[in-house]
C-alpha cells in the first residue's frame, strides 16, 4: 500500500477508472429513475425505489472524491 502512493502514475490511473466508472453510474441511475417512473408501480414503491438509487449514486461521488483526494495527497508526498 505505501508503494501505491508513491507512483503518482498508478493513482492517475486508478482515479481515471473511478472517475469512469462514476460516469457510467450517473448514467445508469438515470435510466433506471427514469424506468422506475415509466413503470406502473404505487407512487409511494416508485418514491422508495428512486430513495435507494439515488443513496447508490451517492456512494459512486464519494469515491470520486476520495479518488480526487487521494491524487492530491499521492503529488504531496513528492514534493
């Protein structure tokens, strides 16, 4: 682990993917709102549903932010 951060290439690369891979969740948690709304479920089920996506979303920009981090403090450690 302590090596991971010294290779400011690796952690570039590593943030990239999560950064990636965020933007694929924000895609597919709208289309999946959009579906839960599209569908004829009880408001109150649709309302439920789209809570638990939108916590789901939330933890793919926690870990873009933590990504962000973690490549800010791996170009301190440089310097």
């Amino acid at each position: 682990m302590r090596s991971f951060f010294r290779d400011i290439k690796t952690v570039r690369d590593n943030a990239h993917k999560v950064s990636f891979y965020e933007k694929e969740s924000d895609k597919l948690t709208s289309n999946l709102q959009r579906k839960i709304f599209e569908s004829s479920l009880a408001l109150d089920q649709k309302m439920h549903l789209r809570y638990f996506v939108e916590k789901i979303d939330q933890i793919a920009d926690q870990a873009e932010d933590i990504a962000d981090e973690l490549q800010i403090y791996s170009i301190k450690r440089l310097i």
